[in-house]
C-alpha cells in the first residue's frame, strides 16, 4: 500500500482563486472593510475575520453571483455578471499590484493585449488553460478549458481591458462549449 503522502500527491489541488481578483472587485465596486457587502463576501469565502488568500473556486463564483444581484439588481443577470467583470478591471487598476502589472497597458494597444490574456488572467487561479488565436486584423478568438466560473464575467474584464488599451468599439462575445469551457469572440 504507498504511503499517504503518495497518495495525496495523486489527488488534484484544491482549484483556488487568489485574493488579486476579489481587492479588484472591493476597490471597483468600492465595498468598505465594514460594510454589510463586506461581511457577506467573508462569508461567502469561507473567512472568518477576513477573506482568506485564496478562496476555493466555488466559492469566488458565489461572491460573484451575490455582487451581481447585489450591486446591479435591475440588469439581467448576464449583463450584471459583464458589469461586475468591468468593474473587477478596473478596481485592479487602483491596486498597486495592478498598477504595476497594468501600467503600459495603453502602450501595449489591443493586440498585445490579446497575445497576453492567458498569462493576465490564468495568474489569478490554479486551474484552467486559456489561450488566444488570431483570426485576422483586430480578430481574435480566446479559449477557455476547465474554468468553472461564468462566462460574462470574463466577457466583461476582455471588454474593459480593451478599452484600456484604447480599442475605441471593442466587441465581444461567447458561447459555452462544454461544462467549464467556452470561447471568445473579440473584435475592434
């Protein structure tokens, strides 16, 4: 019989989303350390005191859902769920984590960007493969494999981090193609 350490190591890692993402969400959607919202996200994550610095996969798409129906209520959810990825965008801009790895964003232009989107966002996470394709001139398709979190969500971050590049009529869109998988279709 191999030993447990063995054993273990056999087992797939616990998916986890690390805290980057969630400070982008706080700052974007400026949540207080104090705040009702903020309680709940804790909650949400599995913390007591705090959100812990990694929040099992699960979990982030349940502060997700709840952000969403908490903060645009009217939208439909699709569109809630796009919006809350913009704002994450742009709340990880305000970080200085982000305005260290974002700071020549406007000197990369859109397809720079599109090239680097794999390694932006698979950073965050310990699970999922992403990788882009280039279709032709400001064409692009973005792949996404075994990420169990909601398409909307990332069609916002693409969109808001085109913008940032200075793509003046960024368009995107998706279909899911399995499960945890889904496609991108990105243009300007």
């Amino acid at each position: 019989m191999p030993p447990a350490a063995a054993v273990s190591s056999l087992q797939p890692a616990p998916r986890r989303m690390r805290y980057a993402p969630l400070e982008g969400l706080l700052r974007g959607l400026d949540i207080s350390e104090r705040s009702p919202e903020m309680r709940e996200l804790v909650r949400l994550s599995g913390g007591t005191d705090y959100v812990p610095p990694e929040i099992p996969v699960e979990r982030f798409a349940e502060m997700l859902q709840y952000l969403a129906r908490q903060r645009f209520a009217t939208l439909p959810p699709s569109e809630a769920l796009f919006r809350v990825g913009a704002c994450l965008f742009d709340g990880y801009r305000k970080t200085v984590l982000g305005q260290i790895q974002l700071a020549a964003l406007h000197l990369l232009g859109p397809e720079r960007l599109m090239r680097k989107v794999p390694e932006f966002v698979g950073r965050s996470s310990n699970f999922g493969e992403r990788k882009t394709e280039r279709l032709g001139p400001n064409d692009w398709r973005v792949y996404f494999r075994g990420v169990p979190l909601p398409g909307d969500y990332y069609n916002g971050i693409l969109h808001a981090a085109l913008r940032a590049t200075g793509a003046q009529s960024p368009q995107t869109r998706w279909e899911q193609t399995g499960p945890e998988d889904m496609t991108f279709e990105v243009r300007w």
